[in-house]
C-alpha cells in the first residue's frame, strides 16, 4: 500500500513539473502574442496615416472634400470640448 501512495505521490509531482513548463510556455506565448498585438495597432496607426497622406495627393475636388471633412471634424471637437468646459 505504502507503495501505491509514493506511486500516486511521484506521478503528482510529475504532473504538476509538466504543468509548470506549461504555464511557463504560455507566458512565453502571451508575450509574444502582446508583442504582435503591439505591432499590429502600430501598423494599423500607419496605416491610417497612410491613408490620410494619401488624400492630400488627390485630385482638387477630393482635397476640398477632406478639408470640409476635417474641418467638420474639429467643429465638431470644439463643440465636445465646450461642453465638457461648461
């Protein structure tokens, strides 16, 4: 019987040695993941900004469209930013 409990207790430790490289690999993982997550907003970011600079090299009646859009835009901001003054 005393055997069949160190068995039972040495299987345990087994386990739970793999579990711990486990959890160690997935914190690897998770890092890893959180460094592409990062790079993926950084280039979307870019993306938007390349979007952006490629409006400016539109034709004229493109360009006034954005300036209206922009323009609108701040309005818009202004007015936010006045209603959280008051």
């Amino acid at each position: 019987m005393t055997n069949d409990v160190q068995q039972t207790i040495k299987r345990a430790k087994e386990k739970i040695q793999y579990l711990d490289l486990e959890v160690i690999k997935l914190k690897k993982e998770i890092e890893e993941l959180s460094v592409w997550k990062n790079n993926y907003k950084n280039l979307q970011s870019d993306y938007n900004s390349l979007k952006l600079a490629r409006t400016f090299c539109q034709s004229e009646e493109d360009k006034k469209k954005f300036y209206r859009q922009f323009t609108n835009m701040i309005t818009e901001i202004d007015k936010c930013l006045e209603m959280l003054n008051d």
